[in-house]
C-alpha cells in the first residue's frame, strides 16, 4: 500500500515551566492510502490534539507531518489553508453548519470557498448515499442530529479530499444514529477511495477499523496490526 501520512518526532507542549503540559510526545506513525484507522485512548490523552496536528489546524511544537511526502509545516499559512481545502476533509464532533444555509449549501460551502465547479452529479451521488435527497432545501436546525451528522460528512467529502478526519464523529449521537452513521462512513470511504482517520472513545468503532492507534499522556503506546 501507498503511505499517505506521516509524522516524523512530532510534539505538541502547553505552558511552561511547572504547567508545562506535554499534550504530543515524539510521535511517529504513518498510516497508508485508503486504510480506516481508529486513533483511541482516554479524555485528556492527547488523541484529539494529535488529529488537529495531523490536519494542519494547529501547529507543532516540533517535528513533521507529512502529507503525501510534503511536511504542511513547511506550507505558508495561506498556502497550508488551500492544501487543507483541497486534500482534507474535517468532521467534527459538533457538526460545525452553517445555521443559515440549507443543506445543499452546507455541502457544497468549501467547494466554494476553492473557487472550484461544483461538481453536481458527484455531490448528488454523496446526498443519495446519505439518504437526504428530500432534505436538501431544509435548514440544519429542522433536522436531526443523525441527519446534521451525515450533512457534516457529506460537506466533508464534496471537496473530494485524499484524507478526512473526524474527531468524536458520534460523540453526540445515541447508539442506533451512532451506528448508522459509521456504517454510512466506512461505506464512504470505500465508495469514494479515501483514507479516514477517527478519533474516538468507542470501543464498537475501533473494532470496524483497520487499525487502531493507541494514545496514553501523548504517547502512541500501541500500533494495532490490520484488523
């Protein structure tokens, strides 16, 4: 398989001196094109800082990440802003739409922002697999968390990226919407070829991933062979 990610001695230090808090310690891992790896450990371990620096929305103390052989630390800030846009999809625990567009548009936002052609028939295919064809027109405050959920992966994957990353992506979710929404995920990923990095404190989603990478004070403390 192709590696499509990896860090190189990467670290993340908060405060100084006797508060210093050291939230990513010498981490190395890579993780290749199209695996579905599940990064776990418990709150306060350092997972969800690890996935934002694997993403370029927060910088390293020290050390790399490198996206397909490029270290995006490398990358000016406008630059890094576009490579995010064009190659990262992001889903976060809270959705994060945009209260005042319509689904459609919620989807279609970041293609936008890129100055890129929509893609139509691409982003319909996406609507159908997640089931919302009928809801397109609806703001996201007439819908329900699952649905929001799937609206967020959907907006995720609309760019097109190489990698998405999704921290707690269930994490507001009850069991039955919980489930439905990995199940829509996984198919995604291997609908649309990508590779998909989750954070998470469910043992259920570990179990459906590839690999799971364990994390304990900021340390990878074990690296899961494939499932």
């Amino acid at each position: 398989m192709k590696k499509i990610l990896e860090t190189r001695n990467l670290n993340k230090v908060y405060g100084k001196k006797e508060n210093i808090v050291k939230a990513v310690q010498d981490t190395n891992i890579s993780i290749d094109k199209g695996e579905f790896v599940a990064i776990v450990g418990k709150s306060g371990s350092g997972k969800s800082t690890l996935l934002y620096l694997l993403g370029g929305l927060e910088n390293p103390t020290s050390g790399e990440v490198l996206i397909e052989g490029e270290n995006i630390f490398d990358l000016k800030e406008d630059d890094l802003a576009v490579f995010r846009r064009r190659k990262i999809g992001f889903i976060f625990q809270s959705f994060n739409l945009v209260s005042t567009l319509n689904v459609w548009e919620n989807i279609i936002l970041p293609v936008g922002l890129d100055n890129k052609n929509i893609d139509e028939e691409f982003v319909k295919d996406i609507v159908n697999t997640i089931g919302l064809e009928d809801k397109v027109r609806n703001l996201p405050n007439t819908l329900s968390g699952g649905q929001q959920q799937r609206v967020a992966i959907a907006r995720a994957l609309a760019s097109k990226p190489d990698i998405i990353f999704a921290d707690e992506p269930t994490g507001n979710l009850d069991s039955k919407t919980s489930d439905e929404v990995m199940a829509f995920l996984k198919l995604s990923k291997e609908k649309y070829g990508q590779t998909l990095v989750i954070v998470t404190h469910d043992e259920d989603i570990a179990q459906i991933a590839d690999r799971t990478i364990l994390i304990e004070d900021g340390k990878v403390v074990k690296l899961d062979e494939t499932n």
